[in-house]
C-alpha cells in the first residue's frame, strides 16, 4: 500500500538525490525512500535499542565486543558468494537474507552500545568494538 506525501527539499539534497539515482540507475523518489526507510526501525528493533541505555557498563562493552560466530559467517560468506555468481536457489536466498538482517542487527546494538557508552562519558574508538582478547 502506498499513500502519497508532497515534500519539498532544499535543491542541494535533490541534487544530491539526482546523482545517487543516475548512478544507481533509479528514480531520486526512490533513492530518498531507500534512505528515509535507513531510520525507521521495525518496534521490536528500536525497543532492543532503547533497552540498552538502561544496561550496566559491562554488559555495553560485551555487547559492542560480540561477533558473529564465525561457522555463520562463514555460510554467509558462501550463500554471498553463490548470489554474486547467480546460482542461490531461493531456499538458500531466504536464509541469505535471515543473516544479512542477523549481522545487521549485531550492528546496531553495538553501534548503541558504544554511543551509550560514550555518553557516559567513556572514551570509545573503533578498535573498541573487536573482540576482547
């Protein structure tokens, strides 16, 4: 279902979108869908975020140091590389799709995970999201 919504946007976006959509041979409508779609989270999703401000400082830090077990990467990598060559069947392409959202997931709450941690005043920089050794 689609409703439509008139919105005007400062040229410099529009022709930000312009040249996204030539290049990505798409409409810039799409392209400013696509992105608006990028911060409205599923409510399930946004409550696991809103969730973490109220953890303790140790669990934020094991949560920004989890990793994607690496036998699920690893099948990730190879229904990737079966997409990328054209021979996923469509049974393998739903289980693609489980653990791209998966790995996005992960993503989020530790990307929360830091800027919560960061709030609270810790230094936090890139290297802080590897695996503690």
């Amino acid at each position: 279902m689609t409703d439509q919504l008139m919105l005007t946007v400062p040229e410099n976006i529009a022709e930000r979108a312009r040249e996204i959509a030539s290049s990505m041979a798409q409409c810039a409508e799409q392209v400013l869908i696509n992105y608006l779609n990028t911060f409205l989270l599923p409510s399930d999703v946004q409550g696991e975020l809103d969730a973490l401000h109220y953890l303790l400082d140790d669990a934020l830090w094991t949560i920004t140091r989890e990793q994607m077990p690496a036998d699920i990467q690893a099948r990730a990598q190879v229904l990737m590389s079966k997409n990328s060559h054209g021979s996923i069947n469509d049974e393998e392409h739903h289980e693609l799709e489980a653990l791209v959202e998966r790995g996005d997931r992960l993503m989020l709450r530790k990307a929360e995970a830091g800027s919560v941690l960061r709030q609270r005043g810790f230094p936090f920089s890139q290297k802080d999201f590897l695996p503690s050794r």
